[in-house]
C-alpha cells in the first residue's frame, strides 16, 4: 500500500507542478496565446504522456505494489487485464504485466484525447456565444480544468467502485455509449449552437445569485453597492464545467472499455485534460476543417460500446488491448484524412 501512495502521491504532485508552471508562464498577465506557444505547450504535454508510458512499461509494478507472482496473479485478477502469465515465472510475467499496463494507459489517453477534441468543439462555441474576449480564454480552461481534474477523480472512482461490486454495470455503460455514439451520429450542426440567455446553467445562477451585465476585465465577481455579483467570465467558467460534466460521462465508460484500472483511467483521463488548454489554442482557428472527425468521435464511441456488450467474446478470440488501439487510432485517422481530401463546401449567402 505504501508504493501505491507513493507512486499516487508522486503523480499528484506532477500534476501541481504542471499546473503551477503553466499559471507562472501564462497568468501573470491576460494576453492571447500565440500558436506557437500552444504548439510547444502541446508538444510538452504529449512527451510527457509518453514518458509516462514508458514508466509504467518499465516500473509499472511499484504502481501496485508487486513483489511476488501471488501479489501479481492478485492484480491481473482483481484488474481483469487481457493477459496471460507465465506460471512459476515472475520476471517474463512482469513484463508482460507491465507492457499490457502501458498499452491501456496509451489506449485510453488516446481515446480521451480524441474526445477531448469534441469537447473544445463546444467550447469554442461557448466562448463565441458569450464574446469572452480572446485574451481571457486561457483563464477560463485554466480553472475550468482545474475543476474537471477534480471531478474526474471523483467520478473514476466512484465508477470503479460500482464496476467491482455490480460487474453487469459495464454492459449498462456500453449500452449508453452505442446510443451516444448513434445519436453524436445523426446529430446536426444547429444541435450545438448555444442561447446565453437561454442556457440551463445561466437560468439556474441567475435564480441564486446576482449577474452583472457586462465584463470586468478577468474578474469572475465584481462588487456594486457592497454586494458581490457574478461576471458573464464566471458564467462562461460554470458552463465549460457543465460541459466537461457532461462529457465525462461519455470518456469514462469508454476508458473502463479498456482498463479496470481506476488508477490507470485516471491517469489516461487527467493526461489528455491537462493537454486540452494547450490543443485548444492550438486548433481553435483550424478546427472546423475537421468536419468528419466528429463522425468519426460517433464510430468511436459505438466500438467501444460494443466492445463493452462484447468483449468476453471479443477475449476469447483473442481481440487485445493492442487490437483496440489500432482499430481507435484507425477510425482517427480515417476521419481527419477524409475531413483533408472531402474539404467542407463554404456556402456563400
């Protein structure tokens, strides 16, 4: 138990130390993240993903504690991973043990990331609706991620949690991700457009609190008279909260299609998250050349949802975490390669 503190303990503070680099380098003073600053931001975050996999393939066992083949057998039961170990042979079964704990980890930040993509879809719209001025941008994902962080924790968990004791539970979320998936499918783009004034979370702030008119600089509150009233940017900051809220509820289930790990969806969960500010300021100019990819999000999410309905099947022919990331990174690919050569036509009124 104490290596898992540990091992959790040190990856806490990694995610402190990036968060607080990250308020040092662009929070002193509200300016407009350049794309170039958002390219190396992004850059960053995807080595450090990386070297994150590597650590697990090569000290993944510290992550549970393993110091024996009994401890091991334990994990890959309790866990569920796809894998089989060699009996008697405790090294080869750990390296075995702990490639297939890097590939889940690499699959789900895969997965996370491509969702991620359709979250800052929202986003931008969000900020367009309400005209948050572009030099406050960073600001609002910077605590809007903050939060998310936060409840991600709690949600995976808790979904964990409920997984272990109600085993039929997976099936309910693969269930939800193929009607996610359907409907992602068959939606419009009228779907996603946004009502400020209209919006169920500006309704239900305004019947607890007082909103001022316009904006304040980067104030999230403004005093008038004595009294503290909320700014439109303290607004726009609980909608995009609302709003990884709900996405949470799709990219959770799907990373439990890959691992029974809380610790490794956590892990694959708060990676892409901390990458989402920087890709955000990164495609936010280009983003709509990638019409397809949110067709390819609805292909996505429905494998993974029957993968879910499936996957003792799927198991018993063989179908590896391996499999499923190559069959992720196809549909990805395949999408923005199609969004590139079938460019959107641009109507002119």
């Amino acid at each position: 138990m104490s290596n898992e503190l540990l091992f959790i303990g040190g990856f806490l503070l990694f995610i402190v130390l990036i968060l607080a680099l990250d308020l040092g380098l662009f929070s002193k003073r509200e300016h407009t993240i350049s794309l170039k600053q958002a390219a190396i931001m992004s850059f960053i975050m995807v080595v450090l993903a990386l070297g994150f996999y590597m650590l697990l393939v090569l000290e993944g066992q510290f992550l549970h504690g393993i110091d024996s083949y009994s401890k091991l057998e334990q994990i890959v039961k309790a866990h569920k991973h796809p894998i089989t170990l060699i009996p008697g042979n405790f090294e080869e079964s750990l390296v075995i043990y702990k490639k297939n704990l890097g590939i889940e980890f690499l699959t789900g930040y895969v997965i996370e990331y491509a969702l991620s993509v359709d979250n800052i879809f929202v986003i931008v719209l969000i900020f367009s609706a309400f005209a948050v001025p572009e030099k406050y941008y960073h600001r609002v994902l910077f605590w809007g991620i903050l939060g998310a962080i936060i409840m991600r924790f709690i949600f995976i968990f808790a979904g964990a949690a409920l997984i272990n004791q109600f085993d039929w539970i997976l099936y309910v979320f693969g269930a939800f991700l193929i009607f996610t998936g359907i409907k992602m499918f068959f939606s419009k783009e009228d779907d996603d457009k946004i009502d400020p004034a209209n919006h169920p979370v500006v309704k239900f702030a305004s019947k607890f609190f007082k909103i001022h008119p316009k904006y304040e600089g980067k104030k999230f509150f403004h005093k008038v008279g004595g009294k503290r009233l909320l700014t439109p940017l303290f607004l726009v900051l609980l909608i995009v909260e609302f709003t990884d809220l709900i996405f949470a509820v799709d990219s959770i289930p799907a990373i439990f299609a890959v691992t029974k790990d809380a610790y490794i969806v956590f892990f694959s969960n708060i990676f892409a998250i901390m990458g989402l500010r920087s890709m955000f300021f990164l495609l936010v100019n280009i983003i709509h050349k990638f019409h397809y990819l949110k067709t390819g999000l609805a292909f996505l999410l429905t494998f993974i949802g029957i993968k879910m309905l499936a996957h003792s099947y799927l198991e018993a022919w063989g179908f590896t975490t391996e499999h499923s990331l190559i069959v992720i990174v196809f549909i990805l690919a395949a999408s923005i390669i199609a969004s590139l050569v079938f460019p959107k036509k641009v109507v002119h009124s």
